[in-house]
C-alpha cells in the first residue's frame, strides 16, 4: 500500500482505520479513515500527508475543508478521510463498507 497511517497516528488522529476495498471497488484500492479534534489538527494532517507525498513525488487531490468536518484526499489508489467525531457517525464509511476487510485500526 502507498500510504503510511504512522503520518496520521504520529499528530494524534484518533480511531486510524485502514479498509481494503480492493474486491468491492474499482475506483481505489484503500480507504483510511480518521478522527480529528479540530480544524487546526485537520489541517496540520493535510499538510502532514503533503509532506510525505511530496518527498516520494506523489500528490493528492483534495475536497473539503478543514472548517467542513470532512476532508477527503484522493491519493489514487488510497483514499484518505479526515472527519470530525459527529461527521465520521454521521456519514458511517465503515457502515457502508461493512463488506470490505479492515486492515489496521489504530485506537
């Protein structure tokens, strides 16, 4: 997998869940989906992830913003989301994708 969940655990994301999706979707392979405090530390995520991508020459699409409560990065093959507590129960990625195999959950 193209992606590292240490980028988010390491700035204190919490609930870090890695789904594969590879046998339920064609559009990516990965979901990782995350918990974050506040606009601040979403952003500092976003930034986090840049960092990384950008020493490795990758890059990402983003929708959403850190004032939103979900922030979505389009890495191609690996999706990441970054919700706020009420959003990630709200929308339920994980409900959705019950059918899909969870790889790594970081409490």
């Amino acid at each position: 997998m193209l992606f590292r969940s240490d980028v988010l655990v390491d700035r204190q994301a919490a609930d870090v869940v890695i789904l594969d999706l590879t046998s339920l979707a064609a559009f990516t392979d990965y979901f990782v989906i995350a918990t974050v405090d506040n606009e601040r530390q979403m952003q500092a995520l976003v930034d986090a992830v840049d960092g990384v991508l950008q020493e490795t020459g990758g890059r990402f699409r983003q929708e959403g913003a850190p004032d939103s409560g979900w922030v979505l990065l389009d890495l191609g093959a690996v999706i990441v989301h970054l919700f706020g507590l009420e959003d990630r129960a709200r929308y339920n990625l994980e409900g959705l994708w019950q059918k899909a195999q969870e790889v790594v959950r970081v409490q």
